[in-house]
C-alpha cells in the first residue's frame, strides 16, 4: 500500500474525472506523521522523545487488533528516521518535511533502503537469511535501512531462531519495525529484543469526530447519529470505520443518515431494541414477538439484534453499578434517556439473568439453521424468565419452610402469576412466595406489587421503641434460643424502626440475622433489615445487667449503715439488692374467698394460688 501527498488527495475528490484511479478513503486518508495519527497517545509521546533524544532502539514490535495503525506507524518511523529536510540536511525528526527524496520515495513505496516483508507469504529461513546477508551493507541513500516485517508472528520458528543474533546485535545503521496482531504467538527471545508497543483501540467518540471530519472533506455530509453508529461498528479500528464511511457515502450520494447506515448495516433502531427487551423483561412475549417482526422485515440482522440486546443490558448494568456513566459521550441518546429509568425498575439479578440468557442465546443463533428462529426463542425464554424468581427468593423460601415460616404462604389469595402461569418475582419489600401450578384456570397476568406480610391487627406487635423492648418480644413469643443470643451474645450498634444493626460474638450463629428479621417482620407487619456491623456497639444486655448490678452492690457497701453493719459481722457480704419500693407495689393482691377467713387466695396475673399450711398440706 502507497500514500499520497496533500495534493493528490485534493485532486482525487474529482475521481476518475480528473484522470486519477478512485483511491479509498482507507488509503486516501493514512497519516503521514505522528501528529496526524489518532487514538495513539502514549506511543507517538514515546517515540517523539526517543527520536528528539537520540534514543532510538535497534528494533520496534509494535502490536494492536486490526486496523489501528501498526503498519502506518511502521512507515512514519522509517520516514522520521531518514528524513533530511527540505534543504537536505536535516537529521531525524518527528515531523518529516513529505518533500526531501527520502520522504517522496518511501511514501511511494520505492526506497531501496527501506524494505517491507509480508511474513505471512514469507515465512522461511531462506526468507530470513536474505535478510541477514543484506544487513552487512551500508544504505544506498538513507541514514537508516529499515526492515518492516509485517504479521511477524507467522514466521516459522527455525526463523525467528535464524534471526535472534542480528536482532540482538544489528549494524548501527540498521533498524526492524515488527508489526503483529497475535503477540502471544510471537517467542519471548524476539520480544526481549525489541522496544514493544501496543496500539490501542480507538475511542468510538475520537472516531466519530474523525469520520465527520474526512465526510466533510470528502464533498458530503453526515449526521451525528450516523457516524455514531459506524463508530460502533469499527469497534476501534479506523481502518474498518473508513471501510464502512466509504460505503456509505457512495449509498447516501450526499448527506449520510442513520437510518440509511442502519439499512446498510443491518442494524436495528436503538429505540425499538430497548423497547424490545423491555417488552421481554416484562413479561410480555406477545409484544416483543410483534417488536421483533418489525425489525425482521425493515432486515436488521438476528445476530445484530442480539448483539444490540447484549450491549443495552451492558449499559444498564453499568448505570446501576455507576450511575455517572450516564454522563459518557459515548452512550447511544437514547439509553442515555431511557436506560436510567429501565436501569432503576430492573434489580441486579434480572440483569445478569438477562445477560446469561442472551449470551447463551447468541452462540445458539449463530449456529442455527434458520436465526430468526432462533431469536424469537431466546426472546420467548427471556420472557417467561421475567416470571421465575431468583434462587435467592428460592432458598429463603425453602428457609421458611424449614424454619415453620412458611406459613403465611399457603393463605387462599396465592401470589402473583405471568402469562405462563409461574409465580412473578415481586421487587421491593415484597415476600416471595413459589406457588404450585393447579389444573384449575390461572387468573389473568396481574402487575407486580408490593405485598404485605399476612399478620392479623389483633396479633400484630407494636413497633419496638428500644433494643431491650424488641428482645423481650422474643421472650413473650417464646423464641428462647434467638432470646439468650440476643441478650449475650449480640452488640446493638444502630437501631431505627425497620433496621437494625448489630455486631455478634463468635458464639452467636451466622443465621442470626436472617432469622432475627424474618420474625420482626411476620411480628411487627413492616420489613425489618438485620445488618451485621464491625463496628463495637453497645455491651450486650446480659454485660448491661451485671454492669448495674456491680454499680448497686457498689453503692450499697458505700452506704454508712451498711458498711457499719458488715463492720460488726465480719465475714459478711452483701449477696443482693432490691429496690423495696418497686417490691411493694409488684406485691400481689390478697383477697378472702368469701368461706374461710383462715384460708386466703392469691390473685396474680397468671392464675390464682392457695397457699399451704405449716405441714405442706393444702
């Protein structure tokens, strides 16, 4: 492949009206220095201070994917390096003047001095040692004999072996640019030899504005929303978005649109795409089945489609995880505007379920005899999907279950079900609940909502005012286990009506919290969320009550009466304190039984008491 000057590229607009070959813009537009090479940063600063340093080293490997400038950057280095100046004495420099004969006849493709190898077709030892005896002889011209070797990787290994000595120790005025797309292939003896740099893709925005700028230069215009889309297709490589620019100019015979480059690409409309799995995650096959005829018959490409539906469910993720994703120039309009609504109604586990399926659906429709079928079924497999809970829900579910907490499910109204009939994953405070198909009718498809706990009014716990309130709740319902855990072996850390947040002892159990918040909320009517701490908390209950019991013995012994009675027993401790005053008034009532004055019945809360006589007879 050639280049051509400034003029040249200007006379061509004409095409063969003006008597030259039409040239693609892929070839019409290489840079010719690193100032006109994109997307490249760090390797154009590095060789820019190499070169204006005198530091150049004897070879280059320069590696990227297709289309991003390895060969061209090849060619600018050769040029840099033997440049001379307009006036012919110049020395190496980044910027070649394009006009000295060293500058013309590599960019022609006819220095003698600067050779360039395809090692695809010659990958022999023959192939190397020609190479090698060249090697030994002075430039004709240049300052430099460069050797371009191009996909090096595709040389044999009894080559690459024939070359390692000259590589490690060439002449001074020899220099290798290697250029690769399978580094990986390529021996670690060679790469330890050379000056490695890897070529980046390029942005699809530094592209975008690329691809406007050559369109304008070009005698036509563009939109914004078409050059996005090429942008996207070249998946960073200039050299393809050029491929797909020239085609589109030469279909538009003006102003590209998008839609015209959505039909020449077999695209599909982005606003139908997310209308489309919308309708999926919905629960909606019917719509989507309709969506998806749409975008067939205007001929958008099945695996597009499917790549598309990838690529909305990767934006939608990373607005959830970072919602300042929002602001990258780089998202389509149109998820920019709808993604973060569909990115808030949708939880974590129904993107990466969509995900799964999709991505497991695309290797179906690449094999399938007919794709369009193919779709639609992975499109009927991501709706009825949208029905099943996720098996999270299923293992808390078969925790209730094994707990007894699985009561409130069995109740008559049953849960919500989709168009298959299968239980629909209800978000939010919801308690999800996997009900058993029954041959009888299904309802109709009913919208998610919020369900409340099942608690009758009359059974319903009042909201805990304090921690000491709520564990004694777990006394008076005789959860005695999850009580004596609470009281010894729990720290409060925070506590807010509906959410608790505690640090547990290593004697506590790891389902504490589970189980703790599963009861507070079937007890109280209103969620409850347990969450474990690291930070200290409060001492435990138990720690509390021997805390102020140690205060009140304390305090006592200080008493002077006290003291004065252990004074006059020695020996003597004080085993107890009691508040009296709280003692008389728990006091229960005595009443007569109306027949025996001698015989006196106690009345308490929780029964009534006949007392015994001397004996322990009654």
């Amino acid at each position: 492949m050639t280049d051509t000057t400034v003029a040249d590229m200007s006379s061509s607009v004409s095409g063969t009206s003006g008597g030259l070959a039409y040239r693609v813009l892929a070839r019409k537009y290489r840079p010719k220095s690193f100032a006109e090479l994109i997307g490249q940063d760090a390797l154009v600063r590095t060789l820019t201070n190499a070169i204006n340093s005198g530091r150049i080293a004897q070879a280059f490997m320069l590696t990227g994917v297709r289309g991003v400038g390895k060969t061209t950057t090849a060619r600018i280095i050769a040029r840099a390096l033997n440049c001379t100046g307009p006036d012919g004495t110049g020395g190496p420099t980044v910027t070649p003047c394009g006009v000295c004969d060293n500058c013309r006849a590599i960019a022609e493709d006819r220095h003698v001095d600067v050779m360039e190898m395809d090692a695809a077709s010659h990958t022999g030892v023959d192939d190397i040692r020609e190479i090698i005896d060249g090697v030994r002889y002075a430039p004709v011209s240049a300052r430099y004999k460069l050797y371009i070797i191009d996909e090096v990787h595709m040389l044999s290994k009894s080559a690459f072996n024939a070359l390692l000595k000259t590589l490690e120790e060439p002449p001074a005025h020899v220099k290798f640019v290697f250029a690769t797309t399978e580094i990986r292939k390529v021996p670690v003896t060679v790469l330890s030899r050379c000056q490695r740099f890897d070529l980046r893709r390029v942005d699809a925005q530094v592209l975008k504005e690329h691809f406007t700028r050559v369109t304008g230069l070009e005698g036509a215009g563009i939109e914004p929303d078409a050059a996005a889309l090429i942008a996207r297709a070249a998946d960073g490589s200039v050299r393809d978005g050029l491929s797909l620019l020239d085609q589109a100019i030469a279909l538009a015979a003006g102003t590209v649109t998008a839609q015209q480059v959505r039909d020449m690409l077999g695209l599909a409309d982005r606003s139908k795409v997310i209308d489309l799995f919308e309708a999926a995650v919905s629960a909606k096959p019917a719509e989507a089945m309709d969506l998806l005829s749409d975008l067939h018959r205007v001929g958008a490409d099945p695996v597009v489609i499917l790549q598309d539906l990838l690529d909305l469910v990767h934006n939608l993720t990373r607005l959830k995880v970072v919602p300042d994703s929002a602001n990258d120039p780089g998202l389509p309009e149109a998820e920019r505007t709808r993604g973060a609504a569909l990115s808030a109604k949708l939880g974590m586990p129904a993107l990466t379920r969509a995900w799964q399926l999709l991505l497991k659906g695309l290797g179906e429709v690449q094999a399938a005899p007919v794709p369009q079928q193919a779709l639609e079924m992975v499109i009927v497999r991501l709706s009825y999907a949208a029905d099943m809970p996720t098996p999270g829900d299923l293992i808390r579910q078969f925790q209730n279950l094994q707990n007894g907490g699985g009561q409130g499910g069995q109740g008559g109204g049953g849960a919500p079900r989709g168009p298959g009939g299968g239980p629909v994953a209800v978000g939010g405070s919801a308690v999800r609940a996997v009900a058993q198909a029954q041959p009888s009718p299904q309802p109709a498809a009913q919208p998610a909502q919020t369900v409340a706990v099942a608690v009758a009014d009359e059974e319903r716990v009042a909201m805990p005012r304090d921690f000491r309130t709520l564990v004694q709740v777990f006394a008076e319902k005789r959860e005695g286990a999850l009580y004596g855990h609470l009281t010894g072996s729990v720290h409060l850390v925070r506590m807010e009506p509906g959410r608790l947040e505690l640090r547990l002892t290593t004697l506590a159990p790891a389902t504490l919290p589970n189980r703790v918040g599963q009861l507070l909320t079937e007890w109280t009517g209103q969620r409850w969320v347990v969450i474990v701490s690291d930070a200290p908390g409060e001492p435990t209950l138990i720690q509390q009550e021997q805390a102020a019991q140690r205060r009140a013995l304390e305090e006592a012994e200080a008493h002077p009466v006290v003291r004065a009675v252990l004074d006059a027993f020695p020996g003597a401790k004080i085993t107890d304190v009691r508040d009296l005053k709280a003692a008389v008034e728990a006091e229960p009532q005595v009443a007569d039984d109306g027949e025996n004055p001698d015989l006196m019945v106690m009345q308490q809360d929780d029964g009534v008491y006949y007392p015994l006589d001397d004996e322990g007879d009654f």
